[in-house]
C-alpha cells in the first residue's frame, strides 16, 4: 500500500518492482490526486483518507499486505496551489487548508468560530507556538472587527506576536497548526498505523517519512512500543510485546538532496517490520 499518493511518484517506483502477481493499493483523499490513478492492471487507486486503510483492505479481501509506505509531507501541488490555502506564500488565498474538499471544516471556520482556549490549545499544541495564547487573542480581536478569510487577512492579525527574527517560522507554524486540525491529522496518523500493525503479514515493512516533530513522535511510538503513547506493554508473563521490530535508524536527507529539493530538510524516514510471536 501506498497510502499517500498524491502525484504518485513513489507508487510508479513500486510497481517497477512488483513482480506479476502483486497488487498495487493507493490510497489519496483527494481530487486532484485521483487524477493522476496509474493505467496498470496491478494498480487500484482508492480515493479515501489513510485512516480506513484495515477497512479497505477488507473490502478487497486482503488479508494481509507485505508494505506500506507514507509519505506524510503535504504535497508541493497543494503548496503551490494559491487556491487550496495551504501556503502563507500567497497573500489572497483563502483559508481552506482541506486535503478532502468534500470535508466541510476549512481553516477560515477554525479561525472564525473556535473561541479563545480552543485556538490558543490548536496553536500550541499543532504548531508548538510558544506564543499561542498571544496569537490567538490577536486573531480573536481582528475577527470582531471584520471575518478573517484569506492568508493577508490572517498574518496582518498575528502580525505583532510573530517573532522578527523568526517571522517565516512562526508563520509557517500558525499555517501547520491549522491545517493538522482543519484535517485531523493526528488522529488520522494513529489509526493508519494501528489499521498497518493489524494488516501487514509477518515480515511486513511499514516505512513513513515525517516533517515535523509531532507526527515523527507518534511514528517512533507507535514502531517502538505499539502505541502512539509510547506506554511499554507486557503479556501475562512480564514479557514485552511490541508488534514491530526496528533497528531505531532514522534515514535524514543528504546535503546534496536538500540542496535538489529543500522541502526535504525536515524529512524523517522511520522502517519497521511486522513480526508475530
């Protein structure tokens, strides 16, 4: 499975290495992605959030796969796509943020109609902005006067509690944090990998690549003990169980490859394999 297909870059490789009889799952929420679903008889493209991926499986009648594979970076087509509002870059975008446009929160509804504490909690906890309860009071403040509905709209009400010398990063921040609410990614991230340990056969790899330090916790949890908690767990005898087995080598970007595709710098690439006892 590849389970974040997007352009699909990465489900073109796999199938130049899948053999005659495999069988090519991808999963992708949205639209525009769905556009780009391989012309291959070993490919199905499955227009869905990753959370459903043990769902879907079962309604293929697979029992098990032997890999799955997500890319959890958001894709430089919505990036560079002025009208999806994922980038601060353009100042007229609307606030929408959804990587499923037929979902109907959008990042201009977190912004209007979340009270104070709800904002200051999304900023902080999504965007890890120290200055979340400050920024939120500006943006509670700016929405009374007129509905904060575009990137400028946004940026000119946070403007005074964005740091001068790290303006872009706050910024960049405060775009993060609402996009993972308006998509509920965190929740999303722990159900695939809960829906990957209960899917993948023995042996079966699951690789996922991070950019941010929240989701990259989740993943080395989750690989390491089970749980996106972290909480060691034990059988009736004391002993560990843990569904995968890792080597805990995290795969970061060359300077080269950063210097090729700097969107790369914060990437995290984690491996861990299935394995039943």
């Amino acid at each position: 499975m590849d389970v974040t297909f997007g352009g699909g870059g990465h489900s073109r490789e796999i199938l130049k290495h899948l053999g005659p009889d495999g069988h090519l799952y991808s999963f992708d929420q949205d639209a525009d992605a769905e556009r780009n679903a391989l012309d291959d008889k070993r490919f199905t493209f499955v227009r869905s959030n990753f959370r459903y991926v043990k769902n879907w499986m079962r309604y293929y009648g697979v029992d098990q796969v032997d890999g799955l594979l997500a890319d959890l970076g958001v894709s430089s087509h919505h990036l560079d796509s002025e009208e999806r509002g994922f980038s601060f870059r353009f100042e007229q975008a609307p606030l929408d943020m959804r990587m499923n446009n037929r979902a109907e929160l959008t990042a201009a509804d977190v912004v209007n109609d979340y009270d104070e504490e709800q904002l200051a909690n999304v900023l902080y906890l999504y965007g890890e902005l120290k200055q979340s309860r400050r920024m939120a009071s500006a943006i509670v403040k700016a929405r009374a006067v007129k509905r904060i509905e575009t990137s400028s709209d946004l940026l000119s009400a946070v403007e005074k509690t964005l740091s001068p010398e790290h303006e872009k990063k706050d910024a960049a921040r405060l775009f993060q944090a609402l996009r993972i609410e308006v998509n509920h990614e965190m929740e999303a991230l722990k159900d695939m990998l809960n829906g990957a340990a209960e899917t993948l056969g023995d042996g079966g790899r699951l690789v996922v690549i991070t950019y941010h330090s929240l989701e990259d916790r989740i993943v080395k949890n989750m690989m390491k003990t089970g749980n996106a908690e972290g909480r060691t767990q034990q059988d009736f005898f004391g002993r560990r169980e843990a569904p995968f087995r890792t080597s805990n080598k995290v795969i970061v970007p060359d300077s080269e490859e950063m210097q090729r595709n700097p969107r790369s710098r914060s990437a995290k690439l984690r491996i861990a394999e299935r394995v039943y006892e």
